[in-house]
C-alpha cells in the first residue's frame, strides 16, 4: 500500500501520489512566486543573518556598530577598534529535519510532515537559485545525510527524501504528550525510552557543519530534555532558524465524545472524555507551559523559535519569520 501523501486534482476528480517533482512545482507557483512579489526578491533576511568573515581591525569612528567592538585589542591599545567584516557571497546551508513519529500528526490531507517537506522544499529551492549550496540531516530516531550541493536535482533530492513514508512507529509506553496523538488501539509496553531525541539530530549537525553556515532546524521540537546544549553550541558559529512545526488540536482538542487516543511514538494509549471543558482547558494550560519553556529554551540557546501551523499559508508564514529576521538585524 503507498502511503505517500497525494495530490488532488481541482474537484477532487483523481488523486496522485505526491512526488517530489509535483510538490515542487506546486510550490514555485503558489508560494515561491507569491513570496518574490512579497519580499521582493530578498531572502537575505529570512534565510541569512550575519554571515560575514572576519578582514580586519581599524580605530573606531562613529556610527560603527558597537557589537563589532573588539575589547581585547581597545584593552591594549587604549583605542576602541572595530572588527571589519566582508559578507559571503554564497551560502551553504544545511537543513536539519525531524521525521519522527510525532510528525504524523494532524489532518490527513497536511500532517505536520507535509508542513515539514513544503517548507524544506521552499528554502532549498530559492537558496539553490542563488548558487548555494544545500545539504539535508533527516532524523527518524536514525540519522541520513545528503552531503551539500547545488541545483534543482538536490532540491527534488531532498524532496524525494521527506516524501517516502516514515519508519512505523515502535510499539512502547510513556507519559502522553501533545501532537503525538492518534486514534488507534492500544499497543504493547515495551519499549519506553523511544521517544524523539533532538539532541541526536543537532550532535550531527555539529560534526557536519564545520565551517561558518547557515541552519534551518525545522521540527515539532517534542523531544527529551537535553538539546539545548548543544543548539547552543550550534548557535556560537551557526546562523540558526528554528522553526517548529504545530497542529491547532495539540492545545485545543475538540469535543468528540470519548475517545481513544494513542501516543504516535511510544504506543501508549489512554481513554478520554473530549466533552469534558476541565479536560480541555488543562490540556490547553499545559501545551502553554510547555511552549512558553520551549520558546524560553530556545532563547537561553541563543535563538528564537517560529511557528508555522498545519492550517497556515505558507507564504505568510514564511513573510512573517522573514519580517522578525528583518527586525533583529537592525
């Protein structure tokens, strides 16, 4: 049975599998070409953040900016003196993409992981316009490379990789936790420590990536504790976009009666009352907490998480994390 997500024809006349190529082009159309006429051909801001070489050091004057002060040589020379930079003028990025169970989740027509593939799929092809090279890490609790290069053909690549189906999930228990929910019947408990690990993913991309690029995490970031540490070790050297991928019903679960609900990733499974408003609303107290520790994380990390929601619009999505990049620049 191909269980690759499909494609439907206007009118719902007849569905096709959803290769990378009819994804592709779908995508330079309805977004790629909007988001031209939106940002007006500059991604820099979106894409790229202060991905500059060091040249060299003269006296300070004014205007310069204050974060290009080297202290250590204005301690000696009883002088301020300012580091010169030069901007490169390509970029390699690497995509680093979490496929891991809790991805499945959302409506069957755009799960998170559909999200996941436009959204790689976009970057990829508008940096490749600008002679740039992309590479791609894809975590299913193991790690594929696909080393950088350029061109439409490693974009389709990439593509290619996202749409196979995911490794079925492991039957296990542990604590429930938003977005790795589906209705199914329950499993055995045997393996419980499956659960996603980001920090597998990011320990990756630290031997990967090693000189100066720009990486683009894109992940529901439900995980185990203990990324953190090394996202920041990433954002010492790297240009981080962390984008987290949502569904609306991980915090506002509708009212459909009671219901089995199945863990995607460790197979536990719990039976709930969804009429129950003092259900709902503790279920939506504790999906804020978590993002608000998340977001909180990511900071401490040295970056900023953006959110882009199965229902959103791409393009406004993607505007939107571009203007925010535009804003923290200045």
């Amino acid at each position: 049975m191909d269980r690759r997500p499909t494609l439907t024809e206007p009118g719902g006349a007849q569905a096709y599998p959803l290769t990378a190529e009819r994804l592709l082009r779908r995508l330079e159309w309805r977004v790629i070409r909007r988001l031209d006429g939106r940002l007006q051909g500059d991604y820099r801001t979106l894409f790229r953040g202060s991905g500059v070489d060091f040249t060299d050091l003269r006296e300070y004057a004014p205007g310069d900016d204050l974060r290009h002060i080297d202290w250590n040589v204005t301690a000696r020379m009883d002088t301020p003196y300012v580091r010169e930079y030069i901007e490169d003028r390509e970029v390699t990025c690497w995509l680093l993409l979490d496929r891991t169970a809790s991805m499945g989740f959302g409506p069957i027509d755009r799960q998170k992981s559909l999200v996941l593939a436009e959204v790689a799929a976009t970057l990829a092809q508008v940096l490749s316009r600008g002679g740039n090279r992309i590479g791609a890490v894809l975590f299913d609790g193991g790690v594929e490379t696909i080393p950088p290069a350029q061109g439409r053909n490693q974009v389709l690549r990439i593509t290619q990789s996202l749409l196979r189906p995911p490794p079925p999930a492991p039957a296990a228990s542990s604590p429930a936790g938003p977005g790795r929910w589906r209705r199914t019947r329950a499993t055995s408990a045997a393996q419980e420590a499956r659960t996603t690990d980001l920090s597998v993913l990011l320990r990756a991309a630290l031997g990967l990536a090693r000189r100066r690029s720009l990486l683009v995490i894109v992940s529901d970031f439900i995980t185990q504790p203990g990324w953190e540490k090394h996202l920041s070790l990433l954002a010492r050297r790297h240009d981080i976009v962390a984008i987290q991928v949502v569904d609306p019903r991980e915090s506002e679960l509708p009212a459909v009666g009671m219901v089995y609900v199945e863990d995607a990733e460790t197979g536990e499974q719990i039976f709930v009352d969804t009429d129950d408003a003092v259900f709902r609303e503790r279920l939506r107290a504790l999906a804020a907490e978590r993002q608000q520790s998340l977001e909180a994380a990511a900071r401490k990390a040295g970056t900023q998480i953006h959110t882009v929601a199965t229902d959103d619009d791409l393009v406004r999505a993607l505007a939107r994390i571009s203007e925010l990049r535009r804003r923290q620049s200045r």
